[in-house]
C-alpha cells in the first residue's frame, strides 16, 4: 500500500507540473506580444513626433537638408583639390564661390526672358484660350448649365468674383523676401560649414553608439550614403545637362523663342522624377500655342520632349546608375508626394536623397544575406 500511495502521488506531482510547464508558455508568449505591442506604439508616437517636428520647423530643416545634398555632390571636387595641395578651407571656398557665381550667372541669363514671359501671362492666358475655343466649346453647355443651377439656388456665379489687389506691395515683397534671405544664409553656412568639417561631424557622432560594431556599422552606413549620393546627383547632374543643351537645340530648332530658358528650365525640372518632366511638357505646349498658328504645330515639341525623357529615364540614367542604383519607381512616387506636402518644392528635389538615405540604412541594417521570409 505505501508503495502505491507513493506512486500516485508522484504521477500527481507529474502532472501538476506539466500543467505548470503548459501555462508558463502561454504566460510568457502574451508577455512578449505586449511588450511588441508597446515597442510599436513606443516607435510610432516617435515617428510622428519626428515628423512633426520636421513640418513645423521647415524653415530650419529644408535649408539644411538642401546643404547636405549639395555637399555630397561638390565634395568630390573639394577632395580632388586638397590631393592637389590645396588646403580644405581654400578648397571648400573656391567651390563655394564658383558655386555662387554659376547661380548668379544663370540667374542673370535667365533674368530677361523669365521677366518677359511673366509680364505677357495674361496675354499668354487670353491667346490660349482663344486658340482652344474649339475645344471648350462642347463644355459651354455645361458652363451654362452650371451657372443657371447656381442662380436657381441662390447661389454667386463664377461672374461675380473679383480679385482685390493689394495697396502695400512693398510690405508684401519685404515679407516674401526676408525669409527667403534669411534661408538663403543658413544654406551657404551649412554648406560651407559641413564640406569642413565633414569628417569630424561623421566620426564624432558614433560616438553616442554603445559599442565598437554599432560605430563601424554606422560608419560604413555614413559611408555608403555619401557614395551613393554623390555618384546618383554627379550622374544625374550629367544627364541632365545633356538634356538641357538637347532641349535647347529643340526649341531652337522647332522655332521657340529663348531656347536657353526652356533649356535650363528642363534641366532644373528633371531632377524631380515624374512631376518635373510632366510640367515641363506643359511649358513646351503652352509656348507653343502662343507661338505657332495651330495646335498641331504646337506639339511637336512636347511629343519630341516626352521621346527625350523616356529614352533618358528608361535607358540612358539606368544604364549609368547601376542595377545597385536603381530605386523602386513606387517608392519614388510616394517620397516625392510626401516630401513635396511637407516641404514644398524643395521637398520634392530632396526626397530621392531621403528615400536613398533610407535604402542604404536598411540594405546595412538588414543585409540580403539574411534568410528570406516564407510567402
């Protein structure tokens, strides 16, 4: 009999344990998917923190990111001139002024025809839309349509509204330009500050990383962007002279007047993906309708521009960049709608630079090395 109690109280003691074993599990796998649960919230308050800071602190932030692009793409020159015997500060300066004086030249260049074109707009405006009355005018019934519906309803017509011009012009140019100078400065400080000091910034600030692996990794990921960064703009920098003096020879050749106006205008435009083609085909049109008699004249520009940018955006730039290079044109789309809506127009010129940034971190952080996931 003892021998028996004995035996079942040990399989009881078994399976008290088993039932312990079963619930530990469970225990520790609902304290790890709350503790995921918490790290995701953690991660995304401060992403949206990050980007709320980044919205309302623009005026600071584009400035400097916009420095930060252009170092990476000036700063192989900088190195060529200290293997030449040349100081860093001297060299950081003769770029920076040659810099400057392209900017003025161009802009000097620019001055007359850009000034002429802005002050023939409402003239430009009335001639196109004379020129597509055809078109507009199956819509005139629906222009009626719309209007009587609006004063059947109480509603003002499009009729009624007026534009008030405003009676301080010289406060509104001093409220336009005092940023603008004031974000100017802070460009070309940073500039010139980070061509400097660029070692010291990258090698200081792997200093705060816990240990000796984080700080190389960070190094090779700092090393890496500035690489690719400046290989993709020095490239498409290229390219895009190339199809600025090609968009020259076609205005010129198709007969528009200040070829060198809408071949600069192309070349600044293509460095935004998607968006700066698109409205530089629009230019085309529209200064085609104002110059030539009839629309069908007025395309062929546009259609030769378009033949241009798909040969240069599908063949020529691919080719140049590397399969390595090459981003996905989704990814690109959505940077450059986001970057544009937090930033405006600069945000759009830095959001490939951003998107790449991001890429490299993650190709470093992740490497293709990793086991691939099932699916």
């Amino acid at each position: 009999m003892t021998l028996a109690a004995e035996a079942t109280s040990q399989s009881r003691q078994r399976a008290n344990d088993g039932e312990v074993l079963e619930k530990e599990p469970e225990e520790k796998s609902a304290a790890e998917t709350w503790q995921l649960v918490a790290d995701v919230s953690v991660t995304g308050l401060f992403a949206l923190a990050l980007l709320a800071a980044l919205y309302l602190m623009k005026e600071v932030f584009v400035p400097v990111i916009l420095a930060w692009v252009v170092a990476n793409i000036l700063l192989p020159v900088v190195a060529w001139m200290e293997k030449r015997g040349l100081p860093r500060v001297a060299s950081v300066a003769a770029v920076t002024l040659a810099l400057v004086a392209v900017l003025l030249t161009v802009a000097a260049l620019l001055s007359l025809p850009l000034t002429y074109w802005l002050g023939r707009a409402t003239e430009l405006g009335a001639l196109i839309r004379e020129k597509l009355q055809s078109i507009t005018e199956p819509l005139d019934f629906l222009r009626e349509l719309t209007n009587a519906v609006g004063q059947a309803t109480g509603q003002a017509s499009g009729s009624g509204l007026h534009v008030e011009e405003s009676t301080n012009i010289v406060s509104g140019i001093v409220a336009f330009l005092t940023p603008a100078v004031t974000q100017g400065i802070l460009f070309l400080g940073a500039l010139v500050f980070y061509m400097i000091y660029q070692k010291q910034i990258k090698n200081r600030s792997v200093l705060i990383l816990p240990s000796r692996e984080a700080r190389l990794t960070a190094l090779r990921i700092f090393a890496d962007i500035e690489r690719n960064t400046t290989v993709y703009f020095g490239t498409f920098t290229i390219v895009n002279l190339c199809l600025g003096l090609a968009t020259t020879i076609l205005a010129y050749v198709v007969g528009l007047p200040n070829p060198m106006l809408w071949g600069v205008l192309a070349a600044v435009l293509n460095y935004i993906p998607y968006i700066g083609p698109a409205i530089m085909v629009a230019v085309l049109f529209l200064i085609g309708l104002f110059t030539f008699p009839s629309i069908s004249e007025a395309v062929v520009a546009p259609l030769v521009y378009v033949v241009m940018t798909a040969v240069e955006g599908h063949f020529l730039t691919p080719a140049l960049m590397g399969r390595r290079m090459t981003l996905n044109p989704f990814a690109v789309f959505l940077a450059i709608g986001f970057w544009t809506w937090m930033w405006g127009p600069i945000g759009a010129f830095v959001a490939v630079p951003i998107l790449m940034t991001t890429m490299v971190t993650f190709r470093h952080l992740f490497p293709e090395d990793a086991p691939e996931l099932p699916g």
